[in-house]
C-alpha cells in the first residue's frame, strides 16, 4: 500500500445517492441517476407512484452493454432484484436506431427523450430503472451496478481507498 495515497472522503448521503451503497466501488462509472423530477407527472403508474408515496425513480446506464445484456438476461436481472427487495425493474435497450423500452407506451412524446438526455445513454446501452422508497431503491441499484459491473468485466484491477463519513446515527424505526 502506498502510504502517500490520500483518502477520499464522501458523505454517506453522496455515497449512497452516487452509488447506492455505503461501501461503493468508485474505479469504475455506472452512477445512479435521480429521474423522480423528470417522471413524476408522466403516465406511467409505477413510476408516479413511487414518487407520489415519497420515494423516487432511478436508473443506471450500462454503457455498450446491448450485446450482452439481451432481453433474457435483463429478465434474469428483473428476477435478481426481485430477489433482494424491488418490486420489478423496467428497462431501455438501445440497439435500433430506436430505443426498446419496456414502459414507452406509457410515456407522452419527449418524455423518453428527455430520459435518455438526462442518463446520457446512447445507441448500444442499456438503461436499467427501479422505482420505489430510497431504502429500496438505493441499495437495489448499487447490487445491480455491482452485478452488472462484473458481468461485463468493467471493474479494473487495484484497490478502492474510500473513507465516507456522515453516517445517520438513528434510522426511523
């Protein structure tokens, strides 16, 4: 270990809100991205929903996944995080020159426009979102990141010195 290496300090709220854990992997991207604001009056249910009973809607971009994160695999993902506390998980495939998503139906014109600008996903990305309270929302997308990081052997070698400070002393109970 390199003693002159300076520790990185976050805040817990950062880390969590970034990442989706407090112990996140900062050596590769993939960052949660808080879409609540953009979809909250739009006609998809599960989205306005959540948001409306005070939680939010968050996506993550996995960047020139299309070719690996096919249909199949994103209903493995789908059964995944149901496994660990969502309720579902919707999703933007990008490999025509027209998106594939599974909620467009729902949406009124720009709204996915609008989305796609805000995550920065581009043709051969994939747009994975959970909708639900924070305390769900949040750690489902990390474990997600971190799966899908794997999967596609983005998470290069060497260590990740983080130190986050700030943790909240009580929970609500």
């Amino acid at each position: 270990i390199d003693v002159q290496t300076p520790f990185v300090r976050m805040p817990w709220d950062e880390a969590m809100g970034r990442f989706g854990s407090d112990k996140p992997d900062t050596r590769f991207g993939m960052e949660l991205c808080d879409l609540s604001d953009l979809v909250k009056d739009s006609g998809f249910g599960v989205f306005s929903s959540a948001i409306e009973a005070g939680g939010s809607v968050r996506a993550i971009v996995a960047k020139d996944a299309a070719g690996v994160l096919t249909r199949k695999e994103i209903d493995k993902l789908t059964e995944y995080v149901r496994g660990i506390g969502a309720k579902g998980l919707a999703f933007v495939r990008w490999v025509e020159d027209t998106p594939a998503c599974s909620f467009a139906k729902f949406m009124a014109e720009g709204e996915l426009e609008a989305i796609l600008s805000r995550t920065g996903a581009e043709k051969g990305d994939v747009v994975l979102f959970v909708a639900d309270k924070n305390k769900v929302t949040l750690p489902v997308l990390g474990a997600l990141r971190l799966k899908i990081a794997k999967q596609l052997d983005i998470i290069p070698e060497g260590y990740n010195f983080l130190w986050i400070t700030e943790f909240p002393f009580f929970e609500y109970d």
